[in-house]
C-alpha cells in the first residue's frame, strides 16, 4: 500500500512558528510563507521573527551558519518545547507523576550510597557509568531516587529519566531526547547549542537513537567542548529493563559505553540500574563495555538489605502508632509479630513497602487488624523464601489484595488491569497510536468496557496499597497506575498469579476487538440512521456517566469517536484472520460497513481499501466478504446523503507546501453525485474485468471496494485511486 501522508507533527510546528502574528521578511525572494525540502528554506535567506535574525542555509546543508541576535527568546522558547513534546513524560525524578517517588528511608542504605557518592566525586575517576543491579523488589529505584536528590542539592544533575513499563514511561527512541531535554534546561551554553541545532534540522528528533546520541551528546561535548574543565553532570537511567525491546537495551549501553571509553574528559557521569536480565548482563560483561564500567549488585538477603528493612519497618510502624495513638497500643507491634513480618521480607525492599500500605490503609483504618491479617498471609504461606521463589510471601500478600475484589467484578477488574499491563505492547502492534492513548485512559476504559465509574471504583477500593486510580474528574486524561511493577510482574505471570492471572497480549486484542465492534454495532444498528450514529455514540457514552458530560468530556468523547473510526477499517480486516466461529466475527458480520465507510477520512479510506484489497477471500465467509468485477456492479439508486461512494486521489497541492497529497472525494450534492456515477460507469466500460471486493454481513450495508489502475499501471501499484462505494444488487 501507498505510504501515509499524515501531517509531520515537526512540520505543524515549523509552520506553527512562522504564525500571521510574525512578522515574516524573505530577502531577496521577498514574502513567502513555506519551507524548502531540505530545512526551512531552499536558499540562502535571512529571516526575521519578533527581533531574531536568523541566517538561513544553502540548499540543503547543514553548517552552522544560523546567527541570532536574542530579542525575546521566542525561537529557544518554541525549540524547548518541540523538545519537551518528544519526552517521556513523567520520568523525571521530581515529576508529580510519580509522587511519591521511591526514596532510600533515612538510615538505609547508608554504605551502597556512600560507595556511590565516594565513586561519583573523584576526582581521579576512570570509570564513568556505573551499573547498578538487582533482581526485582531490592529498591534500585529508591537508590537512583536517593542518589538523584543529593546531585539535585550538590547541583550536579544533568538528566534522570525513570522508566517504567506498566506505567507506559518506555519508549526507548524518546530516551536520549529525555536527557537533551533536562540538560537544556540546566546548562545555558547546551541549549543555545541545541537552539542552533534544531532550527536547522527539527527532524533529528526523529532520528534514531545512534544519531541522536551522536547529535545531542557527542557533538556538544567532545566536539563543542562544552563544560570542559569544569564540574561533572550525573545522568541517571533508572529501569533499563523497562524499556521496549531488548536490542534497543543493548544498543543504549553500548553506546553510552563507547562514549565514557572514548571520552573520558567529557563532563558526563553516567549511572544505569536494571534487573540482571540475560542479554543486559552478557552486554555489560563484554570486554570493551566492562573497561568503561564499575557495577553494584543488590543481593535481596544480604545482611545489610535485612538490616536496612528493619530499620524502615521499625521506623514505619512508629509513624502508625502516632497517626492511630487512640486506638494502637505503645507496645504494639509485639517483638514475635514484628520479627514474622522482617523474616517474610527477607531484605526484599518491595515487600516491605507493599507491606506498610496494606497495614496503614486508609480505607480500614484499623492497622491492628491489617497486621493480624497480615500474619495469617505469612503463616499460611508456610514457606521461607529461596532463591527459586524469593516472591513467595510478596505473591501471598497480592494474592490477598485482589481477594478483596468482589467476584462478581472480578471479569471486569480483570480487563481493565489487562488493558493497563500490555497498553505500550498493544498501541506498537495492533491499533493507532492515538486512539489507544485515549481508551488507555480510565475514562476510555470505562467506555470501551462498558464500565460505569461507580462499578470501576468499587472494583479497586481494596487495591489502593498497590493501584493508584485518578479520580474521575480527569479520568479521561489519567491512567490507572501501578505503585510497584512488581504487581504488574505478578499479574502477567500465571505460574505465579494462578486464578488471577490477567492473560496475555493477544487475549487483550481479541477484548479490544470485540468491544469495539459491540460499542460500534449498538451505535450503528438498523433502527439508527447514518447521521445520527455520532449522537448515539454521545448518548451512550454519557449514559455511563449518567448526566450531561461538561464541554471537555464532551470533547473526550467525540475525539474517541473519530478515531474509533479510523481504527474500525484496519480492524475489520484483522478480524478476518480470526476463526469464523468466535465472537469478534460474528461482530464483525453485523457491521453496517456502509455506515462506516460513511464516516472514513482520507487516512481511513486508503488503509481500507489496500489491506481489503490485499485479504485471500478462499477462506472468508462468503456472506462477509467475496470476490467479483467491476461490470457485475450497478451504480443507480445511491444516495449521497446515506452513504455516498467516495475514492482518494493524489494529487493536489497543499497550503504551505507544492508537493502533493492525498485528498478524498465525496459527492455532497446530487449534481456532483450525478457526475462521480458517470465517471464509474465510464470505467466500468472501459475495465469490466477489475478486481472488486464485497464487504458486509448485512445486505443493506455492503460496499465495493476497489483500486482503479492509473497510467496503466497495475492495481497494486502506487499510482491506484482507492474506491469505496454501495454495493446495490
């Protein structure tokens, strides 16, 4: 199929910059309002916008001849926030988003942090990253957190990014972007560099990763020399396990590696925490990459991990005795009920962690009765933790936790931790970015599930010692979130989750599927008319609310409506791949593809029509979808206000732009309905033998689809106008 023409989004903002209130001069070409090929302009020009000169380049060569005289700091304020729209967001150690943040309690940790803190600041240092490791649970975050709070006082931070896989803070291509970020806003000279850079080429931040460690890294600080001679900036990679895909984990060490080799006189100290997974161990343990690195590994039951949760156990139940002084004894807890619950953490931090917001939920506000519970957990787990199963009093306790769901909400709870596990997995695969952003939301949950909030919050009330939920006010903007991957490590392994178990990627996609197609077919049945299918999405989504929705919910829904559309044409063609006899077919075949097709824009209409061109209709259901020719077709009786035929052409010139672009066409009148009818049956006389595809379960509702052939070129060629029309009989 043809590639997309979606609007670049560094496109929108280079135009979003040279607004009608600038003021625009082009010397000697005079006023023009687009940008050349190759960077802002074709030709050696100069600009200027709300007092900044900039010089532009030739052709398209990058050299830094751009020059800016700083009137008000427009032009860095419009690049750091190009900068800021590619981050991860949330992943910053001072974010709300991750309020609070694992922190290392006072008097823990003490020795690991002052090896770190000794290692940091010598002066003599050689080796400059350093591995920090750990199996799951030993509070490798909290040491990164700690550790990243006192760079903060000693101002020698330079960039923290905590990633996070349930929480969706995991895209290993907005890394380096992250850190170029951060480092912009603490160093005056990097982001006058990164000024210069990103007004040349805005498209490096859709480089890969190599050319954006190149770029925003190595260039500034071994070529520009930036911050030589001067004091070191820490950079701090917390998770790195948690980032998508392996190869692209490998690739980050062995760049950053390289670098602090190569380089050591560059004023960057680089720290990376992770689990001591396989391919990250075999990549540190290389030859090149342990030259340039000193590791730290966290043992779950050492001595020091013991005596550390201990301390903060101890430290914590003495906070809940003075939060409850009225109705928890001074003596409490006893010393044999305090000793069960440091030997089932066994120096396993999260445990511990888990543990102190279970007994101190505010929820039962009674932390006596919390802890006898939480005794009878450990004793009827009946076992000491082993190097096998070091989890095996953490999975006992979330064991007890989901237990507090009702049964009778348990399928739905189930779904919607599911949907929050393999969201970031899911959007990369299977369905569009934006839409997927949306339904990940816990308002876009609720309404692809069919979950009123009532039913949602009463699903979690129990679980808020490992859930975080947003409240519902801006639930169509905020995620369900997990307090501890540890509970999403739990929820995706069966072998430890057992009945609780939330299933895998491809059972969420079959959910997903099928809910869409149910929400779309009770929108869009035969009692409702094509323009009034949008509204009844509206009433329905407000239903679960169950009042008017305020103009920003309103908004909400209609967004999730139009690019529930887009979705809906790829997954018509992937719910053909199921089996004929599941549920998200016999969906699929009460699809009133007309009233869809109705409501295609010209992204849908071309991804529709090439992927149904391109389905093997040999094991299809005939009823649903079958294979004929243009000449069997007749094209009297449309109707252009019901669902009138449309096709895309290539072709037209943009507002800002000479190159071409597809555009749709749609009768909207009958005079013009009268002519897309000539040109079909013009075609019909001339290609009676052309492939056309029927799609539709209900008779009524069918449409043909078709690629007509340009220039005698063959269907599936690049230059085939994309047609999607009624199929009458």
């Amino acid at each position: 199929m043809p590639p997309r023409r979606k609007k670049n989004k560094i496109s929108e903002w280079v135009l979003g910059f040279f607004s009608s209130k600038d003021e625009i001069h082009y010397m000697p070409d005079g006023p023009q309002r687009h940008a050349g090929p190759g960077g802002f302009f074709n030709n050696a020009q100069q600009l200027t916008v709300n007092n900044s000169t900039m010089t532009a380049v030739q052709g398209n060569q990058y050299h830094y001849t751009t020059t800016y005289v700083h009137g008000d700091g427009n032009l860095t304020t419009h690049i750091m926030k190009l900068l800021s729209d590619h981050i991860i967001l949330g992943a910053a150690h001072d974010d709300s988003a991750r309020v609070p943040p694992p922190r290392c309690h006072p008097g823990t940790r003490v020795s690991l942090i002052s090896r770190i803190t000794a290692w940091f600041n010598d002066e003599q240092l050689q080796e400059l990253l350093l591995w920090i490791t750990g199996p799951a649970g030993v509070g490798k975050s909290a040491i990164v957190q700690t550790f990243a709070e006192y760079l903060v006082e000693s101002k020698l931070l330079g960039a923290s990014v905590f990633c996070s896989r349930p929480n969706k803070r995991n895209n290993p291509h907005r890394i380096f972007v992250t850190i170029t970020y951060q480092l912009a806003t603490r160093i005056t000279a990097y982001r006058e560099f990164l000024v210069e850079r990103l007004s040349l080429d805005p498209q490096l931040l859709n480089r890969d990763m190599t050319t954006q460690f190149n770029t925003f890294i190595v260039e500034p600080f071994v070529e520009k020399k930036i911050g030589a001679g001067g004091k070191r900036w820490g950079i701090l990679l917390d998770g790195l396990d948690e980032l998508e895909g392996e190869d692209s984990q490998c690739e980050i060490i062995q760049l950053i590696s390289t670098f602090t080799l190569e380089h050591s006189d560059a004023p960057l100290v680089w720290i990376i925490s992770s689990r001591p997974e396989s391919h990250i161990s075999n990549t540190f343990d290389d030859n090149q990459v342990r030259r340039s690195c000193w590791s730290e590994y966290i043992p779950i039951d050492s001595t020091e991990a013991c005596e550390d949760v201990d301390r903060f156990l101890r430290s914590s139940f003495k906070m809940i005795r003075k939060k409850y002084r009225h109705c928890v004894p001074s003596d409490w807890p006893s010393n044999t009920d305090f000793l069960s619950v440091t030997a089932a953490a066994s120096g396993l931090f999260v445990y511990a962690e888990v543990v102190m917001q279970f007994i101190r939920d505010p929820d039962y506000a009674d932390p006596v009765s919390r802890l006898k519970v939480l005794l009878s957990i450990i004793d009827r787990s009946h076992a000491v933790p082993i190097k096998e199963k070091p989890f095996v009093h953490l999975d006992a306790l979330y064991q007890e936790i989901l237990s507090s769901i009702p049964s009778a909400l348990w399928p739905m709870a189930k779904q919607i931790l599911a949907f929050t596990i393999h969201w970031d997995q899911i959007e990369i695969t299977r369905f569009p970015l934006t839409w997927w952003r949306i339904v990940g939301t816990l308002r876009g949950m609720s309404i692809l599930l069919g979950m009123t909030p009532n039913r949602i919050y009463a699903s979690f009330n129990k679980c808020r010692s490992t859930l975080k939920l947003p409240d519902w006010k801006v639930a169509h903007k905020a995620r369900l979130m997990f307090l501890h991957a540890s509970f999403a490590d739990y929820l995706r392994d069966s072998s430890r989750s057992g009945n609780f178990y939330v299933g895998s990627m491809a059972d969420v996609e079959a959910d997903v599927m099928l809910s869409l197609l149910e929400i779309w077919n009770k929108c869009s049945g035969d009692d409702i008319a094509t323009t009034s299918v949008e509204s009844t999405w509206h009433q329905y989504c407000s239903k679960l609310d169950g009042k008017s929705p305020p103009r920003a919910i309103a908004k909400f829904h209609s967004k999730l409506f139009h690019d529930s559309i887009y979705c809906l044409g790829p997954l018509a063609y992937r719910v053909l791949e199921q089996p004929t006899e599941s549920r998200t077919y016999s969906q699929l075949r009460q699809v009133h593809m007309r009233k869809l097709c109705y409501f295609f824009k010209v992204k849908d209409l071309l991804d529709f029509v090439h992927q149904v061109m391109n389905v093997s209709t040999d094991s299809c259901d005939v009823e649903l979808l079958r294979q004929t020719e243009l000449g069997d077709l007749t094209f009297q009786h449309f109707d252009w206000k019901d669902m009138s035929p449309a096709y895309a052409y290539y072709g037209k010139k943009g507002e800002f732009s000479k190159s071409q672009i597809w555009t749709l066409r749609r009768p909207r009148t009958r005079a013009d309905l009268e002519s897309f009818v000539s040109e079909l049956e013009s075609l019909q006389e001339r290609s009676p033998k052309l492939k056309v595809i029927i799609f539709g379960g209900v008779p009524q509702g069918r449409v043909a689809v078709f690629l007509r052939p340009l220039a005698g070129e063959s269907p599936d060629s690049y230059d085939s106008m994309p047609y999607v029309i009624p199929y009458l009989k």
